[in-house]
C-alpha cells in the first residue's frame, strides 16, 4: 500500500465524531501535545501507525491536512504527500487545542 492511501484508511478508522475520535485515541492510550501540528494525538498516531507500515514521515497535523515530509529533508525540499483531514479530525483537533479530551494531553 503507499503512504496516502494507507493514512487515509488510519483518518478513517479514528471515528465518525470527534468524541468517536478521544475514544479511540485513549483507547490505544495516544496523547499529545495542545497546538502543536507535529505533537498533537492525531500527528502521534498517524506516526506510530504509518511505521508499523512501513513508512516513516515527518507528520504534520495543519488545518484541514496532514501533509508528509521526508524527516531527512527542509520542508522546502521534503514535501512527500498529504491526505485530507475529515471534518470530525479537525474537530477534535479543534476541541483538543480549547483544552477538551484533557485525558489526552500528554505530560
């Protein structure tokens, strides 16, 4: 499978809410980091769950995309591909960067 299709099957598999999505991340005890693109759960989770594919990407969580960056690389240079983030991602993120889902916050 290649990287944008294998992260939006991941995006898809979250959850249909962004209350689905809190569920399924503490489920799998993600957590992250409040506005921050690379550290929130969304970011973590892709992360960890594209390795176990075989893919290793930076991961950036912005707006309503992820896009994907070669670690080895500027981000002038090593842009890889994106997937679009669903509307309930980008709510939770949302509701995520306010302080809801605080079970998710990491430290």
């Amino acid at each position: 499978m290649k990287l944008k299709p294998a992260a939006a099957t991941i995006i898809k598999d979250l959850g249909s809410s962004p209350d689905e999505i809190a569920a399924t991340l503490a489920k799998w005890q993600i957590k992250g980091k409040q506005k921050d693109e690379c550290a929130c759960p969304i970011a973590n989770h892709m992360t960890t769950q594209l390795a176990m594919q075989g893919f290793h990407p930076r991961v950036l969580v912005l707006g309503r995309a992820v896009l994907f960056y070669d670690k080895n690389k500027s981000e002038d240079e090593g842009f890889l591909d994106y997937v679009d983030l669903s509307l309930p991602a980008e709510s939770f993120v949302e509701k995520f960067d306010k302080g809801k889902y605080k079970q998710l916050i990491e430290g």
